[in-house]
C-alpha cells in the first residue's frame, strides 16, 4: 500500500471513531468531522474556539450527494456546479431535515462544496459519511495553507494531519446563496468574480466588511496576524510613519530594494493566483520574526486581487 492509502485509511478509521482529521483541499485545510457525529462537531467548534453561531461547509465527493443533503436546487446552482465543482466554490442552499442544526447553526440553509484534492477526493470517496471542514486555524487566525501551519496551531489537539502538500488556490473557497433562485456572492474567495459572471450574468456582492450576515469569513477582523499589520496603497509612504521598527513587508510584484526590512514579493511576475496561493504562508512566515510591524500593499481590484483585498482588508488595521 502506498503511504498516501495508509494515510487515507488511517484518516477513515479516525473520522469514522468520531474523531476529527485536519484535511488537504485546493484552497486551504480543512478540520474535518463527521456531520452526524455531535461529537465530532462539538470537537470541531471547540478546537476551534469558534462560536457556535457560525455555521459549517460540508464537503462532498459527488454532485449526485446533494440530494440527500439539499431541498432545492436551482438552475444556476445546477450550472455553477457544473462549472465549478469539484473546485474551490461553495453553494448555500435549502437544507433537508437529516443535516444537523449544529452544522447549520440553525439556519435553513447548509453550506456545500466539492473539493479538488485527490487526497480529500478519494478520502470522501471512501466515508459513508459527509464532512464538515472549517479552515483550520483557531478562529480569527490566518487560516493553513501547508501542514506545518495546522500542526503548529493544534499538534496536541488532533491526530492526524492528512498531508496533501500545499494548497494550490490558497485562499478560501468563494461562497454563492440565493435569493428567489438568484446567486448572491457571500465571500469572495478562490474564484475570480469574472469568471462567475461568465456563467451566471451580473451577481450580487454581499461581502461588505460592515455586513455580518453569516459571519467568520463576514467578520471586519479575521485572518489575522498577530503582528500589526497594515494594508496601504503606498507602501514607501507607511514605512516612514514607523521609524527605528522592525518591519516586515508583503508586495505584490515590486521589491522596495530596501535593506532595512524583510520583504516579501508575492508573484515577480505579477500573477494574481500566484500571489493568492502565496499569501496565508508568507502571512505566517512574516508573524513569526516577532516584527513590530507588517505592512502589506493593496492589490489590483480585479480577478482575484478583488478576493486578496478582501482577506487583507480583514487581516488588518487601516484600510
Ligand atoms: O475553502 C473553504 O471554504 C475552506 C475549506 C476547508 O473547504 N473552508 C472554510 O470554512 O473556509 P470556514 O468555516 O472557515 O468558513 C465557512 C464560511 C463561514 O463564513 C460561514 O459563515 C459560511 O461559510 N457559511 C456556512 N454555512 C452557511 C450558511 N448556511 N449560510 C451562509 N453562510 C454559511
Ligand atoms: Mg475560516
């Protein structure tokens, strides 16, 4: 048997003992249950430290499970699924009666997704169960995109980290719900906006930082480093509001060629998914030199700089 198998069979026999197992997906890591286990669940929110108003994403290996899971499909949930899935979009839709209110934190809704990791895919493959995944990171943390990162937030609360190398996509899924059958975008995420649009037309943005509607990824302050960090359009121009600190930098493609701090440069080459599946790990990369401060540059609004704005904007103070 090959050590990937081993691993997935070890994952199975965990998750089907209620235990919770911290999975690869294309956009970050998961901390995975299973969504019938209250235990399970318990231990999601717990290890977490999650509040439990705030709802999960169950993650599904085949488009043919949401029957069991959903009411109601749309149409163009039917199309976004179908361009999408299995990919880095979640669907919020009618939930039936067998999903847990713990999972949905009461809504009437359920959250769902299809990941694109054959590790998690076939590890899906072969549950009888669906699993919940929160990212895996204490609430309001940078979220995993690596599994160094999990085993440095949770080493002595989980027993497996599934290793599925580094997320490919790493920033979170974007979640799509409806409103009389009609998309609305309630994070943006791993999927650039015009792409969605290709499929659906024009779409509705519920994603504002004041808006809390179905919180943690809608909360102003999330993804946070616990250095202070800032977001600025002019990153030489803040420098100089912190003189004798240690500072820490994240650019997108344009290095300030100052030796005095430590710079990150996202994509040299100025690509957008290079920059976002880059963005989480040099996030904790800079939060542990013990700088004073981290100053991070605002991307382009468009595809998805739109989505790294959006994390950044949270995971920081001035705006
Ligand atoms: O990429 C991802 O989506 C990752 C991977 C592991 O799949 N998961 C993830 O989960 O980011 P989490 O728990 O960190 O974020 C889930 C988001 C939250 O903002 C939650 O409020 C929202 O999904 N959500 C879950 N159920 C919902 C519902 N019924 N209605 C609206 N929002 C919901
Ligand atoms: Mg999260």
């Amino acid at each position: 048997m090959s050590i990937i198998s081993k691993d997935i069979q070890k994952a199975v026999k965990l998750l089907t003992n209620e235990q919770l197992v911290a999975i690869p997906t294309e956009t970050v890591y998961g901390l995975a249950g299973n969504i019938f286990s209250e235990k399970a669940i318990n231990s999601i929110f717990s290890t977490k430290k999650r509040p439990f108003f705030n709802p999960l994403i169950v993650h599904i290996s085949e488009v043919k499970e949401l029957e069991n899971i959903v009411t109601h499909i749309p149409q163009k949930a039917k199309l976004l699924a179908e361009a999408f899935w299995p990919g880095s979009m979640t669907l919020v839709l009618k939930k039936n009666e067998k999903i847990p209110d713990l999972i949905t934190a009461g809504k009437d809704t359920v959250a769902v997704r299809i990941p694109n990791h054959p590790v998690t895919l076939e590890l899906l493959r072969q549950l009888p169960f669906p699993l919940a995944a929160p990212s895996a990171n204490p609430f309001g943390s940078i979220s995993p995109t690596k599994p160094e990162h999990v085993e440095r937030y949770f080493k002595n609360d989980i027993q497996q980290v599934l290793d599925g190398g580094s997320c490919e996509n790493g920033i979170e899924s974007t979640i799509i719900g409806f409103e009389n059958d009609e998309p609305i975008i309630y994070r943006l995420g791993a999927l650039a906006l015009e792409d969605i649009k290709a499929i659906v037309g024009e779409i509705t943005i519920k994603n504002k930082k004041e808006q809390s509607p179905d919180a943690p990824g809608m909360l102003a302050r999330h993804y946070a480093p616990s250095t202070k960090t800032f977001l600025v359009d002019n990153v030489a121009e803040e420098i100089k509001k912190h003189p004798n600190k240690k500072i820490g930098v994240l650019v997108f493609k344009t290095s300030l060629k100052n030796k005095n701090l430590i710079e990150i440069i996202l994509s040299e080459k100025g690509f957008l998914q290079e920059a976002a599946s880059k963005l989480y790990d040099s996030l904790h990369q800079l939060d542990r030199l013990q700088l004073d401060v981290i100053i991070t540059e605002r991307f382009p609004n468009n595809g998805l700089g739109k989505s790294i704005n959006d994390r950044l904007q949270r995971a920081t103070f001035s705006a």
